[in-house]
C-alpha cells in the first residue's frame, strides 16, 4: 500500500516515521523544510507540494493545525479533489469543526472519493509509540479499509459514526482535557502555596478521586515527570494555541446547538488570557504559569 501524508509536525512525524517502520512506503509534505528534512532522514521519500503526495497512493493522510488548513488542502481548484483519482482514500486525523469535516467529506463523495474524519488523542508521546487513540466518523467499509493502517499508528481505533462524528466526540473530549488540565494546575499550585512537595501531592492525587490523565500521565508541574512538556521548558507536545482552538470549536459548537458549557467558556478565556500574554506556541501545560 502506497501512503502519501501531508503535514508532518509534532504529530504527523511521528505518525509517518511509524507507517515508515511497518514497511509503507511513504510519500510526505509539509510547508516546513526541516520538517522533511527530518521525514527524510528516517527514510521517507518528500515531495515539494501537496498534489505530488497524493499523487499514486492508495490512502492520502493529512494532519494538519485547523479547519482552514483542512479547506485549503482539499478544495478550490488547486486543492486535492480537482487533482487526485478518486480510488485514493482520505483520512483527515487534524483536529477540525465536525461541520468542515462534512462539508469536506460531502464534497469529496460529491467527487467519488471516500473520506473518514480520524482525529487522534494520546500527544506527542502516543504518536511516538504508536499508541494513539482514534476517532473515526465515515462510513464503515471506508473504516474498515484503513483500520489495519491506522493500527500501525495508534492502539485503539473507534468508529464513532458518520462524517464529522469523529471530530464530534474529538471536541468533547479536548474541551474535557483543557478543563483537567486547568483544575490540575489549580490543585497544584494551592497544594504548592501550602508548602507541599508537588511530586508527593501528584502521587497520592493520583491514587484519589482527584486522578486524571493531566495529572498521572501528562504532569504540568516542571520537575514532577520525566519526559514530559512541563519538563522540557513545556516545548513540543500540544500548543496553547492548538487548545484555545479546540475550546473555540467545543464553543461554537455549544452554541450553534445552544448547549450549555459554561466551563468550557471560562477554561476559553483562560487559554486565551495566557495566548495573549505570548504563550501560544508552548506546550498546553504550561497553563501552569498562568497568573
Ligand atoms: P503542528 O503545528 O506541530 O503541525 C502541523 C504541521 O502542518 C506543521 O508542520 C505545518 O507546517 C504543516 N502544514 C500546515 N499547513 C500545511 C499545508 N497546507 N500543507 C502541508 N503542511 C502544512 O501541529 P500538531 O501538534 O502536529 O497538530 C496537528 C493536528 O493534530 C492539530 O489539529 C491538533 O489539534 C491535533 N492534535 C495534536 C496533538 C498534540 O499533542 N500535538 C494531539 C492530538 C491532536
């Protein structure tokens, strides 16, 4: 099976060196130089534009930052459906608004293409081992014809439902995750002012009712794990600004369907507060600073 796979950064990498490894031959693009000169030296072959990835492969995979990005590459003249054969499966893993994931998928059926929507969850870290968690929305024999690819690259493979239910369940689970991430953060710092060790505190929280994925496995204090973000200067992982769009989309969402979330609101702003003071491109965790 040929794979052509656009947008190789902190998740893309390592999803294709995976694919790589499982003996896939691998075509990728990303705007980014050293992006694939980095594909390049674990063996990927790298093409100067995106409709050269797609050309000849039987499934195309983009993983790229947002629903703009996702619109650009696969529509308009230039984009993928008015370049591509149709034979070619698309697996868009991005994060994006499940409303763009089905306008995508209706225009790429529109084209005779199939299309899932198969956003991930696991960071840096499950991309890594191949341990990644995905949620599909498509049709079934779409899923089915890909679950032996995307099993190379994550652990658990779900079939959420149709186009865009993918990204549905995607939005609810991140506008979760940014709102742990924050009450994480808060424990901390409170158990912190009180003169606790942070890494004694984070170990009994974890074994209490208080436990949670930001708390055992992606700790936001610098000091508490290795290897992890908040470790590293908080660089690489899940940007702040990648969050803030997530809560944006589970907002919007809320909204359009005047659901309530007022959580997801507040947890927003706080995102946005910590964007503005020039955070953006550090990992997520570092919320941890936020004053
Ligand atoms: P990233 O910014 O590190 O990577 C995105 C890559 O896409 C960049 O290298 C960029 O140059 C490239 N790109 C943008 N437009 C392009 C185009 N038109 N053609 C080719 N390449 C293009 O972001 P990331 O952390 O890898 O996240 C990617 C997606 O996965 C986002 O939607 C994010 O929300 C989601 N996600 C991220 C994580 C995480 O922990 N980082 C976890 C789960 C999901």
């Amino acid at each position: 099976m040929n794979i052509g796979f656009i947008g190789l950064g902190n998740m893309g990498l390592p999803m294709a060196i995976n694919l790589l490894k499982a003996g896939y031959q691998v075509t990728g693009f990303d705007l980014v130089q050293s992006q694939l000169d980095a594909f390049a030296k674990e063996g990927g072959k790298t093409v100067a534009n995106a409709n050269d990835a797609a050309k000849n492969v039987d499934v195309l995979i983009s993983m790229l930052p947002a629903s703009r990005h996702v619109e650009g590459l696969y529509l308009g003249d230039s984009g993928l459906l008015a370049n591509t054969y149709p034979q070619t499966i698309l697996v868009d893993c991005s994060t994006i608004s499940p409303k763009v994931a089905q306008a995508v998928a209706s225009a790429a059926q529109a084209k005779g293409f199939e299309m899932v929507d198969a956003p991930v969850s696991g960071g840096t870290a499950g991309a890594q081992a191949g341990t990644l968690t995905f949620m599909v929305g498509g049709q079934q024999s779409a899923v089915e014809r890909i679950r032996p690819l995307l099993e190379k690259m994550g652990k658990n493979i779900f079939h959420a439902g149709a186009n865009g239910a993918g990204q549905t369940v995607k939005v609810c689970n991140n506008m979760l995750l940014g709102i742990q991430m924050l009450g994480t953060c808060e424990a901390l710092r409170l158990g912190i002012a009180n003169g606790m060790d942070p890494k004694i505190l984070s170990d009994i929280m974890s074994k209490s009712s208080g436990r949670n994925w930001a708390l055992e496995l992606y700790n936001p204090c610098p000091g508490v794990m290795d290897n992890v973000p908040s470790s590293k200067d908080y660089a690489g992982g899940f940007g702040v600004d990648l969050m803030l769009k997530d809560m944006g989309l589970a907002t919007e969402n809320a909204e359009a369907l005047e659901a309530s979330v007022p959580l997801g609101k507040l947890a927003q702003q706080l995102y946005e507060a910590h964007s503005k003071a020039g955070y953006g491109q550090l990992d997520f965790s570092s919320v941890f600073n936020l004053k």
